[in-house]
C-alpha cells in the first residue's frame, strides 16, 4: 500500500518539471524542518483571530509593499477571502453583480447568503477559446439600470493571464458608492517589478485577494486578502474572516507567507529580472513553431483585454486536429513536464519566479518536437482534403465548424430561473444529458481547475451547454460539481418550464 507521502516522495525525487503551482516550485529549501516549527498559539507567537504581535507586524509589512491600508492572511486559501469578501459586502437576501467566470467559491458565498446575481460575461477570444476581458461601459449599463446592486465582483486576471481594466471599472463603481471586489488570485506578483501587470490594490479596488502560492514562492493554500478605503465595514470583514478561517490556523503557512514577502522585497529586482529574461528567451525561442501557438502582447487592446500576464503560457494547439488535453498528456509522458490544466484545445503551462532556466528549455524542446509531428499530420490532412471535388461544400462546412467553435468554447449566457440558494428546497430528479434542454439545473458542472461553472444551480439547460460537456466528456475530461460520478446525469428541477 503506497501512502500519499510515499508517493509525493517518489514523485519529488523523480524528473518531472512541475509547470504548475504552487509558485515555489519545489525549489526554495528555509523551510528545513516543518515539524520544528508547527506550534499552536502559544505565548509570545500572536493569535491570527486577534493579531496584535509578530502576525500583525508581517501583515502591516505585506500592506506596505502592496500599496494596501490593510491586508490579511488567509491560511484557507483565496476560497476564504473571497466567500469573506462577498458575504461582508453584500446583505442576505441581497443583489450582486458577478462576473460569470467567477472561482466556484464566489457561488458558494451566493448560495450561503442567498444572493441575487446580476451575471456579468467576459467577451471571448474566438481565436484561442479563452475568456477575454469585462467591458466598463457593460457594467456601467447594468449598474446606471439597477441601484439594488451591493457589490461588483469580478475575476482578473483570468486563469490565463488576461487583465480587465480595473482602473476604469473602480472608477464606475465608485460613481455609484459600491465597493469593487477584485479575485486577483492569480496575480500576487501584479506590481511587483516592470514587465508584469499593475495590482488591483494599486487601480482602485476596494477588496483584492490574492494566492500567495500561485505565483509566488510561499506554500499551498497561503493567501492574502487586501482592503482600501472606507466602501466596505471592516467589523463585518473581520466576523467573516473568523467564520470561514479555521480556528487552528497553520503557523508554518503564516512563516511561509511572511518569508516569501520578505524575500520579495529583499531581493524582489533580481528575481524578476532573471524571471522575465527567462520569459523572454522563451517566447523568442518559441516563435517558430508552426501549429503551436503561444499567444502574448497581441491579445491586448481587443475582446476586454487591457493587459496580459506573460507568465502565463498558453499553449495552443487549435489549428491541429489535437485537444489541449493530448498536448497536456503527452507532454507528462513522453517529456515528464506536468501542466497546470488543459482545456479544450490548449493546455496552461503557469510559470513563477522559481522557474529555472533548464525548465524554460525542456518545454521548449518538447514543443519544438510535437510541433514536427502537428505540421506533417497537418500536411497530409491538407493533401487529402485538397483531393476532395467540392471545394464550395468544404467551405460551408468551415464555417459550420467556425460557428460550433463559437459554442464549444465561449461561456455560455444563460437564463436564470431561480436563485441559487432557492434550489436547495427543490424537488429533483435525474436526466441524461441528451434530455436535459429547457430542463432547470439543480447541481453545478465544471471542469476543475479552473473551477469555473458551466451550468449553475437554477439556470435553464441549453443546447449549446450539451455540446459543450459532450466536447469535454468525448475527450475525456471529467465534468466535476456532478453527484453522478459517471457524469451520464444531472440533477434537474422536478418542475418543467
């Protein structure tokens, strides 16, 4: 029987290059002995819930090189801070404007407080298949028409890499004295050096929550929450921090978080100039390839996006007859280079400041010898559809496929025919997929990571939603959220629109 530190053993001392999180990358060696300094709030170390000590002192020092009034650690993960963010924000019963690419968190907060939501939809890359960016002037629409509205939450930047214009959205939200929510998760290295995206903190939002672990050197499940201004009750805040915060918080992930900050700061111009040379040599190196693509500064300025984090790889595979999950997989198996996620056709290669260059190098390679394979598959498929007579049907039958790209890839809009909340007391029952259109969803489905819903808890089913998990379950990605692990049902209202 393997245990699970026998086989994270096995794996650590294997040659798989983790382009994943946690940002570490299981390079950085302070933390000697864990067991050595895993104590309990004992005299002298502060307490979390009550931070008057050391715990207080790292956190002024973590809002001092952020730019934030305040900041706090979240030993929970950015789950904590952004459920704690939005129930602090917005009243029981209450309205919230939410993006619709939100962290599944975000709706689990909209569920435990019974929230209304006003969805608002990312534009999409059709090129690539990706989320963009939010249009300020869509929120400012939606806001001038609807003066219920509490809070504005939204996500940048995307799982990605791609960045909305906070600046201008924080101005508009102000105008109308609510607080602006940003899920900065994956941006905790935002602002820290030239070449990389300004913070939320630094453009005007007013709760900004970021995962330590996701880009920068610190340990799974650290976070940081960061509040500005006066818009939102602190008291609130805090009673909420408490409630979704466990009461034995992890010292070990507190003198992670404090380290790594400290570490950035010491020493934050060296280590991000050799990460963005590093970035560089590899976009450079990476030009050539003929089938792959990886996407950078010429997604700005279109589709939402007003800035792109360039440590995000997107490694895309669209113009092959391959998935993102068969770039994903052959990559562990032929290469022993592990991904952060796959989906649809591309796969996300994360990188941090703790990426080596022999790392850069070995996807680099890698890509250059799959990117062989695509292009001589990709000629022979091109010399027999050149053989074929009706060159005017294969055309129309392009822009068919174009036009099922739109729906396999784009988040889907979808109507809402009860809260989320509200469907905890529904009668329900369970539908094949094929049979569910029109049908009320009584369960969440998603792909995991990014943790982002395809179907909530009282919207109505779609026929483009059903493309769109028979895609992903053809392909074999698991649709996760589901109660029937086979994934052939969802729960449905028993009731009929």
């Amino acid at each position: 029987m393997e245990t699970i530190y026998g086989a994270l053993r096995k794996y650590a001392d294997s040659d798989a290059y983790p382009f994943h999180m946690p940002g570490h990358k299981r390079t950085t060696g302070w933390m000697t002995d864990p067991f050595q300094i895993d104590i309990t709030e004992i005299d002298g170390f502060d307490n979390l819930h009550c931070a008057e000590g050391i715990i207080l002192e790292a956190q002024k020092r973590a809002a001092k090189l952020y730019g934030a009034d305040e900041s706090f650690f979240l030993v929970n993960g950015s789950t904590a801070g952004i459920l704690s963010a939005i129930s602090s924000c917005v009243k029981k019963d209450g309205k919230i404007l939410m993006a619709r690419n939100s962290h599944k968190s975000a709706y689990h907060a909209v569920f435990l407080k019974n929230l209304d939501v006003v969805y608002l939809y990312p534009k999409t890359i059709q090129e690539y298949g990706i989320n963009g960016g939010y249009a300020p002037e869509e929120i400012e629409k939606i806001l001038d028409s609807d003066d219920e509205i509490e809070a504005v939450f939204l996500t940048s930047p995307t799982y990605d890499g791609i960045v909305s214009d906070i600046k201008e959205i924080a101005r508009i939200v102000h105008s109308h004295k609510i607080p602006l929510i940003v899920d900065e998760a994956h941006g905790a290295h935002f602002g820290m050096a030239e070449g990389f995206p300004k913070s939320a903190v630094e453009n005007g939002a007013d709760i900004v929550i970021q995962s330590l672990h996701k880009t920068l050197p610190s340990l799974t499940q650290t976070a940081i929450l960061h509040r500005n201004g006066n818009r939102t009750d602190r008291d609130r805040l805090m009673r909420y921090l408490q409630i979704y915060q466990t009461s034995s918080p992890s010292y070990i992930f507190m003198a992670a978080m404090d380290e790594c900050l400290t570490q950035i700061k010491r020493n934050g111009e060296m280590i991000f100039q050799d990460f963005r040379k590093n970035l560089l040599a590899f976009r450079e190196d990476t030009k050539d390839l003929k089938v792959i693509h990886i996407p950078s500064e010429e997604l700005k300025g279109k589709d939402g996006v007003f800035d792109f984090d360039p440590s995000k790889l997107i490694l895309s595979v669209r113009e092959s007859q391959k998935s993102g999950k068969w770039l994903m997989e052959r990559l562990r198996e032929e290469f022993h280079l592990e991904l952060e996620m796959a989906c649809g056709d591309y796969a996300l290669a994360m990188t941090s400041v703790c990426d080596r260059k022999e790392g850069f190098q070995r996807l680099s390679d890698a890509l250059h010898q799959i990117d062989i394979q695509l292009c001589e598959e990709k000629k022979n498929l091109n010399k027999e559809e050149n053989k074929e007579e009706n060159k005017e049907e294969n055309k129309e039958e392009n822009k068919e496929e174009n036009k099922e790209d739109e729906i396999l890839f784009s988040l889907q809009k979808m109507e809402c025919a009860a809260r989320i909340g509200q469907m905890e007391e529904e009668e329900m029952e369970r539908v094949g997929w094929e049979n569910c259109a029109g049908r009320i969803a009584g369960e969440y489905a998603y792909l995991y990571p990014p943790g982002i819903p395809l179907i909530v808890p009282g919207e109505i089913i779609t026929e483009g939603l059903i493309k769109q998990i028979a895609y992903y379950r053809k392909r074999r990605f698991r649709i996760q959220g589901l109660s029937d692990d086979s994934g052939n049902t969802l729960r449905v209202s028993s009731k009929r629109m």
